[in-house]
C-alpha cells in the first residue's frame, strides 16, 4: 500500500485538541449496511466502506473508551460500518484481525503491543490489500509490516521526557508501576525514565486487578520510605495509588501517563502532579479517518513515519483547559 501522506512528526501541545466538525452520518458499529442507512437524523444513506478496530484493551479500561470514542466520531463523520474489538491477549488480537480479514472488510487499524503475536496476520491483511493503519503500540514496528501509517507517541522518548520532569521536580527513587506484562510500549516507558533517572525501580502488577495494584504498591512504600515518587503507567493505577500512598504513610508524590476525567479532578486538587498526555482520541479518530481517506481520496498521512499526538504535560497550570473536553470524553 502506498505510504500515507507526509505530516510532520513533532510532539503535540497538551492543549492542542482537534476541532473536529462531524458530518450527521451514524457511526454503525457493526450493523449492516442497510441499517446505516436508514439513520434516524436523515445522514448517511449509504456506507463507504467497512472497518474493523482491534485493540489490546481489556474490559472496563477508561483510557480505551477514549480511542473507541475518537474511532467511532471519525466513522460516524465518514460514513463508515464501523466494528471496534479487543482482547489483552496477544494471540486473541491476532485471532480477531484473521476474522476481519475474512470477513473481507475495507480497512484495518489494530494496535501492535505484541507484535510477535500479532505480525503474522498483519501482513495476510496487506498481502490481502485490506489497507492497515497501527494506533497506540507499536511505532517501532509498524513500518516492517506494511502497515500504512502510526498514530501515537513514542513511548521510550516519551519515559525520557517524563523522566526529565521527574529529576527537575527533584525526583530520585522513582516507583514505575508496570500494569500489563508482555506490552512493549509500557515497558519502553518505564525504560525510558529509568534511562534519565537511574534511580527508577518498576513494580509488577496486574491492571486488571485493582486489588492487587493496591496491595502491592501499599507494600512496597511500607518496606522501602526511600520511593519520593510513584508513576503510574494508566490513569487508574494513579488513581490507586494516591490511596495507597496514604495508607502506608508514605510522602512520594504520584505522576502518571494518560488522563481521564477523574485524574484531571486528581490533578486539580493536587493528589496528582502532572500526566503525561498522548491524546487517546485522536489516536483513534486518526487511525480510522486515515483509512478513509486512503480509500474515497487516494490521501495517505504520515508519509512512511509516524504521526504522534504526543508526549505533553498537563499538570495544574493548564489543566482546566482541557477539563471539559475530558467530561466530554475526548481527553
């Protein structure tokens, strides 16, 4: 597939936020062709084209609710029959882009987290001439797979930078807290703080699990009073944290990557230091508007690197700027 359509590759302000004009086209998720075009608002009569998302989102993740909200504003604007999937499980992602494939869909955007587990069907996608756009992990990948554009940040600059701010704050004994196993923007995260601040420990926890990341980050601040800061890697282990900071006693400030509409809250009154912002919206509105593009004008983005929509701070100085697009569900 032809590369998409240079766009420079520079990091994105926080407070920059797409001024999105949505056309009144149904978002059809899933529904047949016929039912898109009987919209109760008089918009799309017909579909253009047919998409399938597959993420590695697990069940209740807020942080994906925002990708699935940004994909499905770009469908409903775009006229698309548009079905969102996913699973935690590399080899389950790779399962679900084999039945896209089968079903003979239009496009494909997936998040490449595992790429050894996913790749395979990757490539039987664009060897297909299904067009595949990557959002989110992976933007050290994607281009080997054929895959036609990246949306996203890159996470081991982003844990630079992030480590960057940590020092500047005064930060020495940093607590990275790995939520998912196996996922390779996370770990390129915590690697990448760990490269500026060397005095950075990760933790291992099961995001899935909001007892577990509790309990053990509770732990260790108890048995080590020498952690001064605790970073999450999603809004909710943040969220967590700030309660086990004070059940064990602890004075570590927290920081986190990713917001939500309670971790602007949490910044706002302090509980919070900064977030480290990759604008999951856009990511998913970007990824499936791409493959439209592609396909009704021939446009590509990107141009053969990735277009990122982040690393950028939010912390108490710009956060009330976004507040409200956060209670919208679009940061």
């Amino acid at each position: 597939m032809t590369p998409l359509r240079p766009r420079p590759a520079l990091l994105v302000p926080a407070l920059l936020v797409p001024a999105l004009v949505l056309a009144g086209c149904s978002a059809t998720g899933g529904r047949s062709s016929a039912e898109a075009s009987a919209t109760a608002d008089g918009g799309c009569a017909t579909t253009t084209m047919k998409v399938t998302m597959v993420t590695h989102s697990a069940p209740g993740d807020d942080f994906w609710d925002l990708v699935r909200k940004g994909a499905e504003d770009a469908a409903k604007k775009d006229c698309i029959d548009f079905e969102y999937q996913a699973s935690p499980e590399g080899a389950e992602q790779a399962s679900l882009v084999q039945a896209a494939i089968d079903k003979k869909v239009d496009g494909i955007a997936v998040t490449l987290s595992k790429p050894d587990q996913m790749s395979a069907e990757v490539k039987k996608a664009v060897a297909a001439d299904i067009p595949v756009t990557a959002l989110n992990g992976g933007v050290d990948v994607w281009q080997g797979l054929g895959v036609a554009g990246f949306f996203g940040q890159e996470d081991r600059v982003a844990g630079e930078k992030t480590g960057e701010r940590l020092k500047a704050d005064g930060a020495k004994h940093v607590l990275c807290i790995l939520h998912e196993q196996g996922n390779v923007g996370n770990d390129s995260r915590c690697a990448g703080v760990k490269a500026t601040l060397p005095g950075t420990e990760t933790l291992y926890v099961n995001g899935a699990d909001m007892t577990d990341v509790s309990s053990k980050i509770t732990g260790k601040l108890q048995q080590d009073k020498s952690i001064d800061y605790v970073l999450g890697l999603k809004a909710a282990v943040a969220l967590t944290a700030v309660d086990s900071v004070k059940e064990a006693g602890s004075s570590a400030k927290i920081a986190t990557f990713d917001t939500n509409a309670e971790l602007v809250s949490a910044i706002k009154d302090g509980s919070v230091q900064f977030a480290v912002d990759q604008q999951p919206y856009l990511q998913g509105y970007l990824a499936v508007d791409a493959l439209w593009l592609y396909k009704t004008n021939g446009d590509t983005i990107g141009g053969g690197t990735a277009t990122l929509t982040g690393p950028a701070f939010v912390d108490k100085t710009n956060v009330a700027a976004i507040e409200k697009f956060a209670a919208a569900g679009k940061r």
